[in-house]
C-alpha cells in the first residue's frame, strides 16, 4: 500500500511546486477503491473545499496534533456542562493541517491536477474526499437536509487519543466519531498495513453514519440525553437498543454508500474495520450478504435485562446491529428497493408528526421508563416511515424472522399489514 502510493508520487513528471488554488471544486489525486478491489491512486473533484491545503470545507475541517484525554477521574470533569466539556476532554487542540501537493497537468484534460507529496497528504485528502462522499449519500439518497451537517466537523487526524479506562498510551488503528466533541478522530495506525482506516470509503461511511444519528436519533445532543440517562440505569433496555439501531444503521448505511462507489455495492467492506469490541475482529461477521443469521433467545434477552456496560463489553451491540443490518439488505435486495429504503429509514430518525414520531421523539415519550424502549420501538418507526407497501411489508417480515421482533408489536395501523406474518428461516425464540 505504502510502496504504490511513494511510487506512484515519485513516477510522475515533476512540475512545479506551487501553493494550489484552494477553491472548489479541485481536482485532486486520491486513493481510491478500483473495480478490481486494489486502492489506487484515482483523479477526482472536491466540490465542498475551501481550503485544500488545510483541507477545510463544508463537510468537514483537519486538525492534527491534537491531545485529547477520557479519564473520568478529570477533576475538570466535575462541573463540566454540555458546553464546556470539550474544553476539559481537549488538552491541545493542535493546528490546521498542511497537506503538500505536486501540480501535474492531465494530458488528456489539460486541467491541472493536484498530486498529493507525501504519505500523509494521500491520507488526509482521501479523508477528505470520503467525508464529502460520505456527506453527499446522505444529502442525495437519503435526502438529509444540509442545515443537518452544521457545524461541519472537525477531522482530529493522528491525534494523541488516551482513554484512561483503557490505557495511559494513546489509542491506535481506529477511526471513529466522538459524539462529545461532535468530531471525528482518525487515530495513527501501526498494525493495520494494507487498507488504512480513513482510506476505506465505507468505514468513513460508517462513522459518518454515526454523527446523521447523532444530529437527528439524538436531536444533535453531545451528551445524549436518552442514552447517557438510560445507561447509567441497570437494565439499560433502551440504551442497548439505542447502541444497536446505531450500529446496524451505520452498517446498513455504510453498505448503500459502497453503491456510489466505482466497486460497487459490497455488502463485505466491514472485512477491515476496526469500528471497537471482541466482536468486530471476527473480519467476516458484519458481512450483510449472509442470510441466515438470527437472534438467539440468549441475545433477545441480554437486550433486555443487562446494563450498558455489561450489554457492550463483548460488543452485543454490534451482534444486534449486524442481525438489523442484514434483516435491512435482504428487504431491501428482495424488491429492489434499496435507495428508497435508505431514504425512509433516515427520515425515521426525527419526525414530530403525530401518531409518525421519529425516534428522537419516541426516546423523548419513554424517557422516564426506559422499559417501554423496546427493540420494536424504532423497528416500528422505521416501518411507518416506509409507504412503498412491498417494501414495508418485506421490512416487517426480515424484522419478525431475524430479529425475533414478536409479530404483534409490529402490526397496526400504518405499521406491518396483517398478511405479514414473518419468515421461516430463524426459529422462533417466543414460544
Ligand atoms: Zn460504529
């Protein structure tokens, strides 16, 4: 990977060093997924930059050297509020980045083309551009609404990022978003060699998946109120659900974004992720395209009955997720409906319409009661936000089968149609 890249920089006619032009659109050199699965490097145009060689835009803004420290023992943590949390979580906020380019002349175009200098100017401009991808599925197919991505996040690139709970040292090989700081943070990399995290489209796809729930599941919250007040309850019913429609979505999301791509729909791309917990090791267990996973009457119930923090230490989370997630790609392959899926799952995110809440709205309704937060919860409000009526119904069925939602807390009126009446591949865990 490295090798291609500093061949590629190296190969080329040099022409003059310059300071770019920084407006958009650019058309810049980054490394991309080809139709043949190599990461190479790949013409395109940023149409959201203002500012390619801090690589800050519309979509998003670089950072690096940063200091960020999660240590509850903080003692500034004690009067932090939601306003000034960031302040006590960021020991350094860094600067600007400064990413360095080679102009090299397109002999067929004519038109200036940037190269990218050196390894980490090919890091931070992919980054870039996936955002930007990222940012456009979301504003095309699933029709977010541009005030949504306000502010524009910041990219804390190789930053020194130290979970007490966890280590002293900084954490590396991941790539996340950090609903506190409303960033997202791509952590330097030592054992992930062949595919770095910011390079893979899908897992940036992922991430940002994660910042659209934010906006809208949790109405733009730092600290979530329905997550932070359910998961300091024990059970935590409605966090562990909140964590696992979180997860799925942002798989299912990830996925439909991989349809944009020159590759094509891969319902594998997770194969590399390193998203947190025991289970996202396994490289093949979030591939979307395995139809005969299902929930297990142990997993239905750890949902229910455990905390957070015992629910997420092997990442049942994500166990969740990937069955959502799954259950979402075969009704969604099933009738050919993808894109319009997509849209209606987003558009149950916040919706104030009476009798058609959003989830933000329906966390809000049972705040007081998290056991009312059931897995049929959302799975409900996905279905009344689905009016192609094959679809709803195809939904309805994948979420009684592989989910294990019990049938009669999807059926009604603008929910699951009476001829629903699940699937036959997993057994059923409620007899
Ligand atoms: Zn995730």
């Amino acid at each position: 990977m490295l090798r291609t890249v500093i061949t590629a920089a190296v190969g080329l006619t040099l022409a003059t060093g310059c300071a770019p032009d920084s407006t958009a659109p650019v058309k810049v050199s980054v490394l991309s997924r080809s139709s043949n699965g190599q990461y190479v490097p790949t013409q395109v145009e940023l149409t959201t930059i203002e500012d390619v060689v801090g690589l800050k835009g519309t979509v998003g803004d670089l950072q690096g050297g940063a200091r960020i420290v999660i240590d509850v023992n903080d003692p500034g943590l004690q009067n932090a509020t939601e306003d000034t949390i960031a302040d006590v979580l960021i020991k350094k906020s860094g600067h600007d980045v400064k990413a360095s380019y080679i102009s090299q002349k397109d002999e067929k175009t004519g038109e200036d083309v940037l190269w990218p200098a050196d390894f980490h100017s090919w890091n931070m401009v992919t980054s870039y551009y996936n955002l930007e991808r990222a940012n456009e599925y979301f504003r095309t197919v699933a029709n977010v609404k541009t005030v949504s991505f306000e502010p524009s996040p910041t990219l804390y690139y190789f930053p020194e990022f130290v979970q007490a709970q966890v280590s002293k040292e900084p954490a590396r090989d991941n790539a996340l978003f950090y609903p506190v700081l409303q960033s997202f943070l791509v952590l330097p990399f030592e054992k992930i060699q062949r595919a770095p995290l910011p390079l893979n489209a899908a897992v940036m796809a992922h991430e940002y998946s994660h910042l659209v729930f934010n906006r809208l599941a949790y109405a733009g919250q730092s600290l979530p109120q329905s997550l932070s007040t359910w998961g300091s309850q024990s059970p935590s019913q409605g966090a562990n659900v909140l964590k696992a429609f979180d997860e799925g979505l942002a798989d299912y999301h990830a996925y439909g974004a991989t349809c944009r791509s020159p590759s094509g729909c891969d319902p594998r791309f997770m194969a590399p992720s390193f998203d947190g917990g025991a289970y996202s090791a396994v490289t093949d267990a979030r591939d979307l395209s395995r139809g005969d996973r299902c929930m297990s009457a142990l997993l239905y119930a750890r949902v229910q009955q455990q905390d957070l923090g015992t629910f997420s230490a092997d990442g049942a989370e994500y166990q969740v997720g990937t069955l959502l997630a799954t259950a979402l790609y075969q009704a969604g392959r099933s009738t050919g409906q993808e894109a319009q899926l997509q849209r209606d799952i987003v558009s149950a995110y916040y919706d104030t319409t009476p009798g058609k809440e959003g989830i933000f709205q329906l966390t809000q309704i049972v705040l007081g009661d998290q056991s009312r937060f059931s897995l049929a919860v959302p799975a409900a409000s996905i279905i009344a936000h689905i009016s192609d009526l094959e679809l709803r119904k195809a939904v309805c069925n994948e979420f009684m089968d592989h989910l294990q939602i019990p049938r009669a807390d999807l059926i009604g009126d603008n929910l699951c149609p009476a001829s629903a009446a699940g699937g036959t591949t997993c057994p059923n865990i409620h007899q």
